[in-house]
C-alpha cells in the first residue's frame, strides 16, 4: 500500500527512484553501459585479490563470523551475507585504486559489488539481473550524490558512506525482485545508516579502509529488513530531519531522477590509474609527463602543483608529512608528485618507501595551490599542473585538462595478475570468462564462488 506520510500529494523521493527503475531490464541499457559494469567488476575484484594481504583486509576478515555460506574473496572462508560484504568491500577499497565517480566524490562499486556478490550467493540471480542491479545501484547512489554533496561537507564526511548505502540498498531490492514498498524502505533504512568521519586522514587512523564495509553490510541489513516488512522512513531524504536536512542543511531537490534522456551514471565513473586518492590522480599523472624530460630527481629545485580547489582541501591532500602510514602518503598530492617525479612511474611501490629521502626532499620543495580554471572545470574535470624548476634554471611544465582514466586493456592486465596469483592461472581466466559472459548464467552466484581459494568442483565443471 502507497502511503503519503506528509499529506502533500507528492511522492517521496526515495519512492520515486524505486519506482522508475524496478521494472528495468538489462535490454533497457546500450552495450556500452553492460561492458562497463563488467570492467568495473573486473577492477574490483582485482584490487580484492591484491590487497588481501594488507592488515585491514586480514582484519574484515577476522571479525567475520564462520558459517553462513557466502564467499570472501580470496579465502577458503564462508560467512553470513553481512559479513561477507563487509570483508569484500574493505578488501576491495584496501588499494585506495577502487573506481571513482568525480561529481559525488565517491566509491560506488566497492560498496555495490560487495552487495550484490553476497546477494547473489543467498539467492541465485541470473547475470542480467546483476549486470542491471549494478547499474542501478551507481545510478542512484551517483544522482543523489550530485544533489547532496558539496566540496565543504565532502571535508567533514566521507561521501562513499553518505550516498552508496542507499545505491546499494535500490540494486540490492531490483536484484531480489522486492515490491515498490519494500524498495522505498529499503532506501530508508539505509539511508539511517549513512556515515564516515574524514578525521582519519589527519590522524593518520584507517578508518577509512572500513567505511564501504559497513555501507555494504548495512545495505545487506537494510534489504533483508525490508524484505521482512521492516517500514521505513519515506521522506528520509527530503524530510525536515532527512538526509539533505541534516548533513547539507538545505531543502532536497523536488526529485532526483535516474537515467534521464537515457544517460547512465556509470558511464562518467573512471578507473583509477593511480593507487592513490582521486584528487592525487591527475598531478601525478602530469609529473610523470615531467619526470620523462629529467635527467635526474637531484636536479629539482622546486616543485610547483596547481589543482581544483576541492582537490587541495580535501583532508590530508595537502599534506607535507611526516607520513606515519601508506594511506597518509596516498591521500597526499605532493607525496604522490615527489614519488613519481623521484622513481619515474605511477606504482605501488610508490608508497612504499615513506622515509625515501629523495621522495621527502622533494615533497619539502613543494608548493601547492588551487588554480581558479580547474576549480572552475570541476567536478566535469579534474585538471592539474606540475611546474619543476631545476637548479640549472630550467622549467619543465605538464597541465591535463583532466584525469586520463585506466583502459579496459590496463583494468584487464592488472585483473589478471592479481587473479592469477590468487588462483593460478586457469581459474583467473575461468572467473574473467565467466564475467565477459555474464548475460548467459542462469545462476551469477558462481562468480562469488569463483573468487574462493577452495572453489567446489562443481562451480569448476560450471565454468569449464
């Protein structure tokens, strides 16, 4: 039963979106759209693989309660839904490489993917349905993030954990199948759960690792409370204590429409090409443009970093040091440009060396401010400009207009290192087949289970 809680006539926000999209189907969207879902897959578990053996990863995975059957990643180990979320998405963010959604300064897939994965080993979900749950889920998080987020209050709060819980709840209620009003309150209740303080990068905490944990795992909850006939708070964004209400402190807009003019959010998300924080993109990018005309780092004299203002104050991206951890070093833009300037390439093993002191030397020569036509071009792109003035007199300088995003043939190269050492070769190019095919499984749950250590010989006959 549709129930008007404010009298007005009008429809809630949150119902409007689970009712423009619960009648989709993956036809409803261009070739374009499916292969990148796939690719944003594929990026995603590749980045799982390679962080498995970071401490937080081996954290998430130690607080998962045993049992329950569903995959994590990279492990023999079962766990309930909840859980098993939770440890994906740490583990999927454990790079700081996840894919990056510029307009809402957010995450989507490390919170989506963990959502759906867990999902899709409770009940079997054919691979349309989850190639179309997950476009859905960066559709909504995505528009609403636009709407909500600012780069103030994107200072405070981290906006993965404000906008991908209510992404992930409307995928997670299309992939079940659930009715317009388990739907809407599924967004509710999710929406109660949004979170994540930016103290960590000051403090130099990792927090941050498990902020799309718990939005996975509370969209987990939220989807099974309304499935349960759990009733939520329907005007939870627009109403006078409601999302918009309480972080922005502004009225929400009348609506927040999803695909308009057949636009699809997901399309504007890109790949990291760097490990590193979005903001860091770019200028390491450009100083790895310089770091080519140099004949060595001890030749710097001075380094000058121009970049969007929401780019230099964002917490800890302007940081100078000292680095007490990897993350503090790759929120850091002037980290980021010294280590690329002083090895010559964009790695991870960049942020390896924190008391590297050609690395140090060079982050303590830099200066970094926000240029007034970057700032004007964001958030539709992310600019940058490094200046490196050597001692002989010297400038070399490098500007993008924008970040320049990883290919498909770099999301597929690093998904197969990463897979293929984490289960042998065969397997890795079993799992990518079965993503590249995804439209033709009847039961997408056998992609979760082939991320295992100890995949079952039948989920091997399956993929063969």
């Amino acid at each position: 039963m549709t129930i008007d809680p404010t009298g007005s006539g009008k429809v809630s926000l949150a119902r409007q979106m689970a009712r423009s999209v619960l009648a989709r189907d993956l036809g409803d969207f261009g070739p374009e759209v499916v292969a990148k879902a796939k690719l944003c897959l594929l990026d995603f578990l590749s980045c799982a693989f390679e962080a498995g053996h970071h401490p937080w990863s081996r954290q998430a995975v130690a607080i998962a309660q045993a049992g329950g059957g569903i995959s994590i990643i990279g492990t023999s180990q079962h766990s309930s839904a909840a859980d098993a979320a939770f440890a994906n998405a740490v583990m999927g963010h454990g790079l700081v490489r996840e894919d990056m959604h510029a307009a809402s300064i957010a995450h989507h897939g490390v919170v989506i993917w963990p959502t759906l994965l867990a999902l899709s080993g409770q009940t079997p979900l054919h691979g349309t349905k989850l190639l179309a749950a997950a476009i859905i889920g960066y559709e909504t998080g995505a528009r609403i993030g636009r709407a909500l987020l600012t780069s103030d209050l994107a200072r405070l709060y981290r906006p993965t954990g404000l906008v991908a819980p209510l992404g992930a709840a409307l995928a997670g209620s299309f992939a079940l199948g659930l009715s317009e009003d388990q739907a809407t309150s599924a967004i509710a209740i999710a929406a109660n759960t949004s979170s994540g303080l930016n103290e960590w990068p000051h403090a130099g905490g990792s927090d941050m690792y498990f902020h799309p944990g718990f939005a996975a795992s509370n969209a987990i909850k939220a989807i099974g409370l309304a499935a349960a006939g759990a009733f939520g708070s329907e005007t939870i964004i627009e109403g006078e204590a409601g999302l918009f209400a309480a972080y922005r402190r502004q009225a929400a807009p009348d609506s927040i429409t999803l695909f308009p003019d057949g636009e699809s959010e997901i399309m504007a998300v890109y790949n990291k090409p760097v490990p590193a924080c979005n903001f860091a993109q770019t200028a390491a990018q450009a100083a790895l443009r310089v770091s080519h005309e140099l004949a060595g780092a001890e030749e710097i004299d001075r380094v000058d970093i121009r970049a969007p203002d929401a780019a230099v104050r964002y917490p800890g991206c302007d940081s100078m040091g000292p680095y007490r951890n990897a993350l503090q070093a790759k929120m850091s833009i002037p980290f980021s440009v010294a280590a690329t300037l002083a090895r010559g390439e964009i790695a991870e093993e960049n942020y390896a060396g924190l008391d590297d002191a050609d690395i140090l030397r060079l982050v303590s020569v830099t200066d970094l401010k926000a240029d007034a036509g970057f700032t004007a071009a964001f958030p539709g792109r992310q600019g940058a400009e490094v200046t490196v003035h050597l001692r002989g007199g010297r400038t070399i300088r490098h500007a993008l207009p924008d970040v320049i995003a990883a290919t498909p043939a770099d999301i597929r190269a690093r998904f197969r290192a990463a897979a293929a050492k984490a289960l042998g070769e065969d397997r890795a190019h079993r799992l990518e087949q079965l993503i590249d095919d995804c439209e033709q499984l009847g039961d997408a749950g056998v992609i979760a289970a082939q991320c295992r250590l100890d995949v079952p010989e039948r989920v091997l006959r399956s993929a063969s």
